[in-house]
C-alpha cells in the first residue's frame, strides 16, 4: 500500500482530497493542516515526514491571495518558494516524489494561443513570480517530482473562491459586476483530485511539469453566467458586464493552459 502526505488538507483541494480519496483503498493518506505541519518550518517538516515512510508527499499548502501577495510578497515568497524549497529537500532526503500544485500566473498572458509547458514563463505578479521560483526549486532539487499547473482552481463545497461568492450573491440579490478582460479555464478541485489519484498516484504519468485543466475556456464574466446557469439563478441574478474593473495585482490576460 502506497503512503501518502497532503499538506494544507484545510484548503479547498486538500478537503476535496479527504472527500474523494477515501476510495482509493490501495492509498494510505495522512492529511496535514498547516497547524500540524507548517512547510515553512524545516523542524516542522521533518517530525512530520520522520517515521511517516512516505512514498508520495501531495502539497496543497499555498499561498493564494493574489492582491495580499502585490502588496506583500515576502509572505508569499516564505510559503510558495521557500515551503516549496523545503519540501523539496525533505522529500529528497527521505526518497518521496513530491505532486506539487502550481498555476498559470507563471505566465504573462500576451500568447494568443494556450500555453504549453514547453512555452516560456513570465509571471507579471508577486503570486506568480513565488509560484514560479517554487517550481524552481523543485526542478533543481529533486528528480521525482510533478508538478501540476492548474487555473481558476473552484470547489462548490468548500473554501472562498469565485464560484461560491458568485453563488452567494446571486443569492443575496446582489450586483454582480464581472470581467471579460482575462479569459483562462475554471478547475473544479473534483477534477485536478481525481486526476492526481488516477494518473500520478495509481497511473504511469512521467515526472515533470504537466498542465490540468477541465478545459473549457471562458472570461471570468463567461464563467459567472455557467455558475448562474447551473444553478438555476440567470434569470434572478443581477449580472452587469464591468470592463473598467481594476484590480491591484496585474492579470494575465490570457491564461488558457493546453
């Protein structure tokens, strides 16, 4: 039986991991908040993965606030890089492969066409530049690693994300005033879990860098009328097309992964 470590389990990808992995009967998981193991304390890491014999150590521990990390980005740095860096050097030292979760802020947004792992990165904000040097890290430390780029990453169950306070508002009877100015691909955490457990964990995937998407590209306005949409609330909701919408961060404005 495989052994496995996911960290950040209290995040929306982690808990869909406690949801759905519990299938998988020839998987033991060890789920780990950031409380029981923080990946930007070495001593932390260590008596976690100490006498855990790990073959797979899973990190959903991020740094996610896109807007905190432009205004500051050495918080980012400390958990995206630097608790990257960690894992890397702990998962070596103990001989695990290390799934590590990034994102498509690695890129700048200027191709026309989606981006393959083969095009060249340029985060044009402190969330993506953390997330990159992350990336870094692990490719020069340790040889058995994935690491998944993913966009737009949702769960409809749990944590704060674009398609729960879509749904709240709409609920609420609020305004909702959206973009169409960035257009990527919405990832239910479902999906990006099941793939993990199916073709890195159970399947023959290579070590690399790899791109998971559900693969429907869409604005953030598009992706506001399908959660409207599905739920049965276009016709209740006040939905307003708003292209003057600025944010603090910049965005890529294509962030389409193939």
């Amino acid at each position: 039986m495989k052994r496995v470590i996911v960290t950040g389990s209290e995040g929306q990808l982690g808990l869909t991991f406690h949801e759905l992995a519990s299938d998988y009967t020839n998987c033991h998981f060890d789920y780990k908040t950031s409380q029981s193991l923080d990946i930007t304390d070495l001593n932390s890491i260590e008596e976690a993965f100490r006498d855990g014999q790990y073959d797979f150590c899973i990190n959903c521990a991020a740094y996610t606030n896109v807007e905190q990390a432009e205004k500051k980005p050495e918080i980012a740095f400390k958990v995206n890089a630097e608790g990257a860096k960690h894992l890397a050097n702990a998962c070596k030292a103990h001989q695990i492969t290390l799934v590590h979760i990034s994102t498509d802020y690695v890129f700048d947004g200027e191709k026309e066409t989606p981006y393959t792992i083969e095009d060249k990165t340029n985060p044009i904000n402190e969330y993506g530049r953390s997330k990159l040097m992350g990336e870094e890290y692990i490719h020069n430390i340790l040889p058995n690693h994935y690491i998944i780029r993913t966009s737009w990453l949702y769960s409809k169950k749990y944590g704060h994300n674009f398609y729960r306070t879509v749904l709240q508002k709409a609920r609420e009877g609020q305004e909702l005033r959206i973009t169409d100015t960035q257009r990527g691909c919405p990832t239910d955490t479902e999906s990006l879990t099941r793939f993990i457990l199916m073709e890195v964990l159970t399947g023959n995937l290579p070590y690399g860098t790899h791109h998971f998407t559900d693969g429907r590209p869409m604005t953030w306005y598009g992706f506001a009328k399908h959660i409207l949409k599905e739920n049965e609330l276009t016709n209740k909701a006040n939905l307003v097309l708003d292209r003057n919408y600025r944010t603090f961060a910049k965005r890529p404005r294509n962030s389409v992964l193939s």
